[in-house]
C-alpha cells in the first residue's frame, strides 16, 4: 500500500502536466491592436495587465495526407481555454481562416487562426507536435 499511493501521485501528476506549462507573456493580447501569436500545443500566452490568459487546449485534425487521394480534404479545428488566474472560464474552437467572434473580459474580439503545422502526413501525429499561428483583434 505504501507503494501504491506515490505512483498513484505521480501518474496523475503526469497525466496534468501537458496542460500546465508556463504562461508566456504577451503585453497588449486583449487590448485594441491587432496581434498575432505563435503558440505550440497545451501553451498558454498570458497578458500580464488584464491577468486574463488563453491556451492551445486540444486539436482535431481529419486532412487528408499530402500523398494520398481522398473524397473529403478534411480539416483541422483547434480549441483555446480562455483563462483567469489559470482556472478556465470559457472555451471555444476554431478552423483555420474562419474568423471567430468571442467575447474576453466584457469585450469582443475577433480570433483568426492563420495557419496549422504541421503538414498532414501520413499516419498519427502527436498532439505536442503541432504548433499555430493565432491572430487576436479587438471589434
């Protein structure tokens, strides 16, 4: 039983841990410039005026292989957590070039995600390889 419970913590102390990387600062995210961030997988990018963060939470990819004829080209959707004091408070997902209307902190902005690494390849890809370009406007 004494050994039990350690490995218990530790595994779910693994099992947490894509999902509590350091936030990386971003001064202006929520403010009325247009910016535009690169974020890897399960990254949070902070703003240090408003204490509000958000995350690359998830990622759902279909796309077709380069190498391969399909019917259907597929398609890949992130999802972002948006987040105060890293408890989340709301989510929302999003495709590439599909503007997104969301509302942070009493205001709206505008999400565009502008572009998905990597490629399609053939086979699975890991989750921790992806990396995006998300771009924030404020309407």
């Amino acid at each position: 039983m004494r050994l039990v419970l350690p490995i218990l913590f530790i595994v779910l102390l693994a099992a947490c841990a894509d999902h509590n990387l350091p936030c990386r600062s971003v001064s202006g995210l929520w403010g009325e410039e247009k910016t535009s961030v690169d974020m890897s997988f399960a990254e949070a990018i902070c703003d240090p005026i408003t204490g509000t963060s958000i995350r690359f939470s998830d990622v759902i990819d279909s796309r077709c292989p380069k190498d391969v004829y399909c019917i259907w080209a597929g398609e890949v959707r992130i999802k972002f957590d948006i987040m105060n004091d890293e408890e989340v408070i709301n989510s929302f997902t999003i495709g590439v070039g599909a503007p997104l209307e969301f509302e942070v902190n009493q205001q709206l902005f505008v999400f565009t995600l502008k572009a998905v690494t990597p490629d399609p390849p053939p086979g699975d890809v890991k989750k921790s390889t992806y990396k995006i370009t998300l771009e924030v406007a404020q309407k």
